[in-house]
C-alpha cells in the first residue's frame, strides 16, 4: 500500500517533536514542537482556516489604516513583480490576521479556498508552523516550503515572509507572498524572498518618514544597506524617532518612547563648546551660512546690531 504524502508529512512532524535534539538542531523543528506543546495543534488536523469577523477586521483595519495607506503602493509595485507568477502579496497585523491583500481575479477562488485572504488568521497558534505566523514569532525573515508547514493541509504552499517593525521599535506586520503552484522551486522562493524583505524594508522607512513629517531624517550607516537604519531629529537636534535597527546600533529604548537626547550625543560629537556656548555659537554659524556670509543681513536675521554679532562672533571664535 502507497502511504499518502500527508501521511509521511504527519509522521515526520510528531517524530521530530518528539525528538529529545531535533528542535534544538532546527529552528523548524523548534516551531513545530511549539505548534504542538506549546499551541495544542495537530498536523493532522484538516478544519478550514479560522476568518475573524468583519467588525473586528473593519476595527483592526482603521486602526491600522494610516500604515496601510503608506505600504499599499510598495504593495502595488511587489504584486506587479511576482503577480503574473501565480503569486499573492498579503499584508498582515502585528497577530497575523490578513488585512491587505493582492492577487488576480483568476486566482481568487484559489487564494480563498487555501485561506490566503483578508481576515484569515495565519498566527502560528492558529496554523502552526507557517510563513506568516513563524515570521512574527521568531521576528526574522522567513521563507516556509510546502512541506515545512506544520498542518498536512498546508503543504501545496510556499510562503516567503518578512516582518515590519512600527516607529517605537515593536512588530507591526508581516509581509508575505504566498503561491500554490506545484512547480514553485526553492530557488525562485529565494528570489522572491529577496524582493519580499527589500519591500518590507522600504515600508517601514516610509511608514517611519511619515509618521515623523516636521523632523529631520537622518540616514545612518549601519553597515547593511538592506536594514532601515533611520532617525528623526526636531528643530532643538533632539531625537525624536528611531527606527528598530538604529535603537540598536545607537544603545537607545529598544521599544516604546525615546528618552531626549541630542543627535550630537548620539553621534558622539562632543568636541569643542558645550552647553549654551555651544548652541549660541551653532546659531550664529547657521545664520552666517544663510546670509551668505554677510554679517549685516545675518545679524538682522538674529535680530542684533551689526557691531553685536562681529563682538559675538570673535568672542565664539568664528572667522570672517
């Protein structure tokens, strides 16, 4: 008798959670266990897709709105890359319920039938070991191949994810592009991938840049191009915002509020004035630099006498 590749995909899930070293080999083992002991789930299980209602989706989406209306045209651009390939770009909440979500009309009734659509539930608890849900449990990027899946239901998918992390440095929402075909290869899911976490990147750059429209940007060298290193300084040169890679790099709050700190401390440049010398002699340089260098029009500027700003100028030791 032929056993089913389900079967064999049952028996290879319960034999690795009940390894004694699997899981700690395999972070996919580790999610599988989890799936098991730590959710109560079943691989054999084979129940549709949990959807949540369509009042709690209409509150989850306006509360999310603002960062969907940022994201969507990354969305637009990442569903014109890979749609045609029989892929969809779903974008998720912080809990993995589907908010958004691209894919033509001819795939539709695929997509739904799979559960690949607005209001269904991808979190791990729900579906176990998954692109979406492991994604946001492990806070990395991730791409889950048919048979990684946890549930024998799940294992004609592929599932390429990555998260997005808010302005206060906590998970916001997972990127995915997902696809049913059966000739979707391993190598065309890491190009896929590549696309799916530069999009996510890009998303959470514009979500920060337009959550912070009255600050100063400053792009910092992380030393990855591919991670949003991002803060934002008010008009005082106080941080006001940062994205989850700079807090790291910068030792600031890994979550929630900043504590105010100049961008001068941040960046280490403590050399020369301090205190009020410094900030008066940092205004008159800027005033200078917006006048051209002409003192007359930079001392009306700071509403000084001219004669005032040359004695200000010589006790703060700017030149002519």
């Amino acid at each position: 008798m032929v056993i089913s590749e389900k079967k064999l995909h049952i028996d290879r899930i319960m034999g690795a959670v009940h390894s004694g070293s699997a899981a700690a080999r395999s972070a996919l083992a580790a999610s599988w266990r989890r799936s098991v002991e730590h959710h109560g789930l079943d691989p054999a299980d084979d129940v549709s897709v949990t959807r949540i209602d369509t009042t709690d989706l209409h509150d989850r989406r306006g509360k999310h709105d603002r960062f969907m209306m940022v994201a969507a045209p990354k969305l637009d651009h990442l569903y014109g890359l890979v749609g045609n390939s029989g892929c969809g770009v779903l974008l998720t909440d912080e809990t993995g319920i589907v908010l958004d979500q691209r894919c033509t009309d001819a795939d539709g009734d695929t997509f739904s039938d799979w559960g690949l659509c607005v209001g269904a539930d991808w979190s791990e608890a729900a579906e176990g070991t998954n692109g979406i849900g492991t994604c946001l449990t492990e806070q990395r990027q991730i791409t889950i191949h048919r048979n990684e899946h946890f549930f024998a239901r799940n294992i004609g998918m592929s599932c390429m994810d990555a998260p997005i992390f808010g302005t206060d440095g906590r998970l916001l929402a997972a990127l995915d592009v997902s696809s049913a075909r059966a000739d979707q290869t391993e190598s065309y899911n890491q190009l896929i991938g590549a696309m799916v976490g530069q999009t996510a990147k890009a998303i959470e750059s514009d979500f920060f840049r337009a959550s912070f429209p009255k600050a100063r940007i400053i792009v910092a060298d992380s030393g990855d191009a591919d991670i949003a290193t991002l803060l934002a300084v008010d008009a005082d040169d106080i941080v006001v915002g940062a994205t989850r890679n700079a807090r790291k790099v910068f030792g600031l709050e890994l979550i929630g509020a900043l504590r105010p700190r100049p961008a001068s401390d941040i960046f280490g440049r403590d050399e020369g004035p301090t205190g009020f010398i410094k900030a008066e002699r940092a205004a008159v340089v800027r005033a200078l630099a917006r006048a051209d260098g002409n003192v007359s029009q930079a001392a009306r500027a700071l509403g000084v006498g001219r004669a005032t700003l040359y004695r200000r100028m010589k006790r703060l030791g700017i030149g002519d």
